[in-house]
C-alpha cells in the first residue's frame, strides 16, 4: 500500500516526528559507559507512554523475525546493525550504539535512527562510517521531491556510500510510512535514477543508509531477530522520516531542541 497524507495527517506526522526524535537524543544523552540496553529499553516505554504515543515495536511479528519483538527500541551494538534486540548488555566505552525507533500517535508513524559512540573513544574508522551514513542520508533526502523518482533517492545514497569505500547490501532499506510503519514503497540503498514509483505531495518516506565496514552479508543472530555482519565487523545506520511537499522534502524527525 502506498499511502498519501492530508494535510491534517501531515500535521500530526509533524508531531510524532518530533517525539521520535527528540526520544532519540534523550537516550542519547543519558547513555554512557555501564548503562544496559534493557534500561534503554525502559526508558524508550516510559517516554512513549508519557507521550500518549504507541511503540510499533512491541506487537510487531514480520516475516523476518521471530515472533512479537517484544520491546520498544531497537538497540543494535558493534557487527549488529538491524532489528537490533534489546539484551542484558552493559554498554562499554567504544561500543558502536544504534538506536531505532519507531513510533505512532494520533494514528500517524514515524521512524528514525541514529548512530554514536558510547564513552570517550572515537575510532577513525567507526567516526567515518557514522559520517558516511549520516551525508548519504543528507543526499537521499536532496534527491527527494515532487517529480522525482524512488531511483533518483536510491543513486542519490547509494552513490556516497559508494564513493566512501562500502558495499550495498539491498535487503533491507526505506520505506514508505503513515498510518503504519511499513509501507510501500521500498526505497533500497542503491539504484538508477529515474526508476520507479514518482514521489507525490503528502507521500511519507522512511529513509534508511546503513552499512557494514567489510561486507554486504547479513547474518540473523540466534535471538531471531538481530541482523549482524557476516564477518563481524562493525556497523552504522542513520534513518529520517521525511514528507514529500510541493516544494521538496521536510524532515520530520527532527529534534525540537539541540
């Protein structure tokens, strides 16, 4: 299904946006050495049920997992990258973090990523991957308009991340969101502009980069859900839901504060 929003819909998708991202920074900043993905999962509960909002986590049972996620964020460390599974894990300083979030309120969705380093380290080359990520995300939402096409966004991401030294793996990426959290159409993190389905005002986009150091190879992680690198090298993925307008492309998830 490939749904456009009214502009009340847009307003409310405004709205849950910004929750979601300012949820986003929140655990950003209250992470450090030592906290427990498990206590970021609390903490991601308590915000969205404060909020009035929904998770479209906890009930959520595709295909490609294993039964109802269960929790309300996804927490993806070092080789993991998707669909990371909250688990008794104390962060340590280095540690590679993702979180994934995914929220609904007032019947509209929004969904977002960040990712960072916990602690004081900044290896060069997990900065670097974070800052690809985060430009080829920043060049897909450029390639997004009235007019254009999902291929124009797709060549637009894949050719930074490209550019940058990693490879595509084409599985998993965007996707169309509203009233709920996955929707046509699938926006991969590679293609040929001028393919595909032609972006129209009111049509929301998840848009999703990630990439894994040394490989395009996933590997699914025995809790059936966690997506790793196959060779287990690090990952990093940046996710902003965007909404298409006459002018271009708004970024929804944008934090309300720096």
């Amino acid at each position: 299904m490939i749904e456009i929003l009214s502009p009340a819909e847009l307003a409310r998708a405004r709205e849950t946006g910004a929750l979601v991202a300012d949820i986003l920074q929140t655990l950003k900043r209250r992470t450090t050495v030592g906290t427990n993905l498990l206590e970021i999962d609390r903490w991601a509960a308590a915000m969205i049920l404060e909020a009035g909002a929904e998770s479209c986590y906890v009930d959520y049972e595709p295909s490609f997992g294993r039964g109802p996620f269960g929790h309300y964020i996804c927490t993806a460390v070092n080789d993991a990258v998707l669909h990371g599974l909250p688990h008794d894990y104390p962060l340590a300083d280095g540690d590679l973090l993702t979180l994934d979030l995914a929220v609904s309120k007032r019947g509209i969705a929004a969904d977002s990523a960040i990712t960072f380093i916990v602690g004081d380290s900044a290896p060069p080359e997990s900065v670097a991957m974070i800052s690809a990520t985060e430009h080829a995300l920043s060049a897909g939402i450029a390639a997004a308009g009235p007019g254009a096409r999902i291929g124009d966004i797709s060549h637009a991401i894949g050719s930074v991340l490209s550019d940058a030294g990693y490879s595509i793996n084409t599985h998993f990426g965007g996707h169309g969101i509203g009233s709920t959290m996955h929707q046509d159409p699938h926006v991969p993190n590679t293609g040929r502009p001028g393919r595909g389905y032609t972006l129209r005002p009111g049509l929301l986009l998840a848009l999703e980069p990630w990439v894994m150091a040394d490989t395009a190879e996933l590997v699914t992680d025995a809790d059936g859900w966690t997506l790793r690198s196959a060779t287990g090298c690090r990952t990093a993925h940046s996710e902003h839901t965007i909404a298409i307008t006459g002018d271009g492309a708004e970024i929804l998830t944008l934090p309300t504060q720096a």
